[in-house]
C-alpha cells in the first residue's frame, strides 16, 4: 500500500464512521440476521491475491457494518460495553499506526511515559500515595487474576511464585462477584473450591455475619483465610461491599484485600454521587477498567496496587533477551518487569486522549446521566405494580422482572427470557436477563451517553407490552385456569 492509497483509504474510513456514528440512533441496536447467514457470508479460503484496500473496505460496508451490536445506539443497555467515546476510537488508529510495545522502553520511550502518567491518574483517583503503581490490563478479568496472584505471593511471604502454594488457602467474596474471582482463584493454583461464595443482603452487598463464620470455620479446618475480594459495584445492580469493614477484617485476619471496580470505578468521578469517601484507597489492589465507565473504546482495564514493589515481587523476572543493557542510570521503566504481559498495545493513549479531550469533569457529567437514567427507571417501577425492582441503584444497573407469572419461577424465567428475545428482535433496544436470589431478572445498564431519560420510559413501555403480549398468548394456548 504506498502512501497515497493510505491517505485516501483513511479519509474514507473516517467519513464512513464519521457518518456511522452521527446517524447511529437510526440503525438497529441488533441485527436482524441467523448466525449461519454470517458464517456463509465470511466463508471464503485464505485470499492469495492482493486486492484494492477501498475494495477491502467496501466489502466491510456490505458485511460487516449492517451485522454489528451497535453499543453506541442510546437503546444498548446490555453487558457493561459503553458507547465507545469518539477521540478514543481515533486513538486506538493512531495506537496501531505507532505500534509501540508498551512492554519494554526500547520499544516505545514516551508512549511508557505517557501509560505511567495514565495510571498515576488512576491511582489518586482511587485515593492512592506515591508508593502506588499498576498496568493497563485487557480488562477487569485479567486484572482481577493479577489482583488474586499479587494476593496470593503477599501471603505466601513471595515463596508461592517459586514453590506455588503448599497449604489449604482460602477467598472470600460474595455470590454476587463476576466470574473472574472463579476463575482467578483457580489460575493461581488454589482451585475453585478454595472461594467461599457468601450470601448477600437485601441490598446485594456482602453479609459481614456469613464472612465472619466463614472465616472461622476455614480456620477450625485448618484453612488459612488468604484474600478477601470486596465488589465495587456489581455487575447485576451495582452493589457496594463495604469495604472499611471488609479492611478491618483482612487486617485481623492478615490478609489481602482486593476491591473488583471494574464497573463502579467510573463512580469516582460522579459529581452527583461522589463515591471517593467509600474506603477504596483501602484495598491492598484494586480492578477499575477504562472501557467500562469511563466510556474508552475496548480494551482498557486496569489493576492498581498500592504498593507497586508488589507488582515486581510477583511479575519481576528479567530474561537476557528482554535486558536493556544500554539502560546505566536505571530510568528505564519496563512493564514487563512489573506486569504479566509482555507485547501489548499502547492502552494508554485512548485512556490519556479522553481525559484531555474531555476532562474528568465532562466524564463524571456522564456517569451522573447514567445514573440519574437508572434511578428514574427505578422510580417509574415503584409507582405500578406489574414491575418490582431488585434494589434502588447506586449506579446505573438496575434490575426489574415482571410479576405476570409469579409464583411459578421456571414460567418467569421463560416469560423474561422470551420478552429479552422480543426486545432484541424489535432493534430499538437490548438488555439481557439474570438472576439474583433465585429469581429471574431483566438487567438494565446503560453505560452510555447518547442515552437520554426519554428512553428509560419507552423502554420500560416495551417491557410491559411484551410481557402483557407473550401472556396473553399463553393464555390463549393453554385456556383459562381451571377452578
Ligand atoms: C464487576 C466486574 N468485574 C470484572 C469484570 C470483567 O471485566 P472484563 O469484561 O473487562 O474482562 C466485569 C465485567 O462486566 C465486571 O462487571
């Protein structure tokens, strides 16, 4: 490709998403299409023959735009993917056409200055002192599994990266975590039936009664109590544990503390909600992720670590190849000596790009929107009686279900499952479906700020009608109920 046609190709990508993203709201939040049509449209053996980059493109128009989730419509209130903010998407072009190597500084001196200062951000939002450091991750389950390996080295007194782990251990978190924790506590060797899974109150934040027995119960055992991991902002409702107490408790107990923010991170820079009184600068480690709720185009989480030497007692091996002799004065900082990743693309920019684009003030003015879209859905439900909601929400996931075919739980499951199906085909929104304490749910989150109030009513107005609509139809199928 000379550079002519790379000129030309690039404007014509930016005036095409240019063009995508000012009519975004017109498109289907989801495509009408079979996964098979997809599979036959992409089958195709490995193209020997070189082809015109427009040409390449052009078929991009044809098979790939119309089929996309589009997450930037402002009816996406599904899994926690925002509306990707658009100095970010530019961005990740420029990240790719530098194509530094964030791991070591060879390979990219001011793009590590720049991923450092993103970070140091990070960490004072968080509440965090000098000492602090961490990486850019590709998202909050990688973070989450660097979090439970820096927890399990501490415990280990740095014998486990050598020796991995000789005793019974245990973590704690409750039933509300992401699946990350499982799937962390297993990746550091201590299997998933190490984490003890702890009922929540009404509100979803951890009980501190059933984490107290469990700890004792661990200890009767024989079990050490390794790490506990508090949840700042959970997936299905935004639930915070408390983690003031929670500190306390791993502080009794000498352990860890790990705070999943993964979502509720965003929630630092709420001005209507101001959550950086919450104790999260208490955790030992913390998850927050930049292409969460800070609205940065995927991918772009990150751990943070209070004290950063802990990043290198775990990660801190040096093999010749990766030595940088040529570094005297040691002011070469290489992530690779403190993060698990080696190769990885330049996060940072986009993270960096946005908050000097926007400010944290603009961002926080979005966040408040979500929140305030959640809390107005709330209210809504709480005026009729077809809906109830699962808790008020802190942030901005909110779970509701409709009682039309209460008690029988295996009919409401189907009920939700069949109106999510129907919401999906409509193309004006998407949500999904889960279930807390035994019950199924539709959970609601807009992480997004094309998206107005006006939504939240005619979204909760589509629910209704579905659900009205497919019991009706049950009815009809199965006849009045017998006396
Ligand atoms: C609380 C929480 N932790 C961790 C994760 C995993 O993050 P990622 O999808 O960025 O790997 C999620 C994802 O939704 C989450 O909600």
């Amino acid at each position: 490709m000379n550079p002519q046609e790379f000129r030309e190709v690039g404007h014509r990508v930016v005036d095409l998403l240019a063009e995508y993203l000012e009519h975004i709201e017109q498109r289907r939040v989801f495509p009408n299409v079979e996964p098979r049509t997809l599979t036959e449209l992409f089958a195709e053996t490995l193209p020997q023959d070189p082809c015109p980059a427009e040409k390449v493109v052009g078929e991009l128009e044809e098979k790939l735009l119309p089929y996309c989730t589009n997450v930037g419509h402002p009816g996406y209130m599904g899994l926690i993917t925002p509306s990707p903010n658009p100095v970010g998407i530019i961005a990740d072009f420029i990240c790719s056409a530098l194509n530094q190597n964030i791991g070591a500084y060879t390979i990219g001196p001011a793009a590590v200055a720049m991923e450092r200062r993103t970070v140091r951000w990070l960490t004072d939002l968080a509440g965090y002192g000098e000492e602090a450091g961490g990486n850019l991750t590709s998202g909050g389950m990688m973070a989450n599994f660097i979090g439970l390996k820096l927890a399990r080295d501490w415990a280990s007194q740095d014998m486990a990266q050598q020796e991995g782990v000789q005793e019974r251990w245990a973590v704690y978190a409750s039933e509300e975590r992401h699946v990350s924790v499982d799937k962390a506590v297993d990746a550091v060797g201590l299997g998933r039936s190490a984490l003890r899974a702890l009922p929540t109150d009404a509100d979803f934040r951890i009980r501190l009664d059933a984490l107290e027995e469990a700890i004792a119960e661990d200890r009767k055992r024989g079990i050490r109590p390794m790490c506990i991991v508090g949840i700042f902002g959970t997936t299905n409702t935004g639930a915070l544990d408390p983690v003031r107490e929670l500190r306390a408790i791993a502080d009794r107990e000498g352990m860890w503390l790990h705070v999943d923010a993964a979502y509720g991170g965003g929630m630092l820079l709420s001005h209507a909600w101001p959550m950086r009184n919450r104790g999260l600068e208490l955790a030992d480690s913390i998850t927050i992720d930049p292409h969460k709720w800070f609205y940065a185009p995927l991918d772009a989480g990150a751990i943070l670590v209070k004290n950063e030497r802990r990043l290198t007692a775990s990660f801190g091996l040096k093999p010749s190849y990766l030595t940088d002799e040529l570094d005297r004065a040691n002011e070469r900082y290489q992530y690779y000596v403190h993060s698990f990743e080696q190769s990885r693309r330049f996060r940072g920019l986009k993270v960096w790009m946005s908050f000097k684009r926007y400010g944290a003030h603009q961002i926080g003015e979005w966040i408040d929107g979500n929140v305030r879209q959640a809390k107005h859905l709330h209210s809504l439900v709480t005026k009729q009686s077809e809906f109830e909601p699962a808790s008020e929400p802190p942030m901005s996931a909110i779970c509701i279900r409709h009682r039309g075919a209460d008690p029988d739980e295996a009919q409401s499951k189907e009920l939700h499952a069949e109106v999510a199906r129907r919401v999906e085909q409509g193309g004006r929104f998407w949500i999904s479906t889960t279930e807390l304490k035994g019950k199924t749910w539709f959970r609601i989150n807009p992480v997004n700020f094309r998206t107005r109030t006006e939504h939240m009513d005619q979204l909760l107005a589509l629910l209704r009608q579905e659900c009205d609509s497919v019991l009706q139809s049950r009815l009809q199928a199965n006849g009045p109920p017998s006396e």
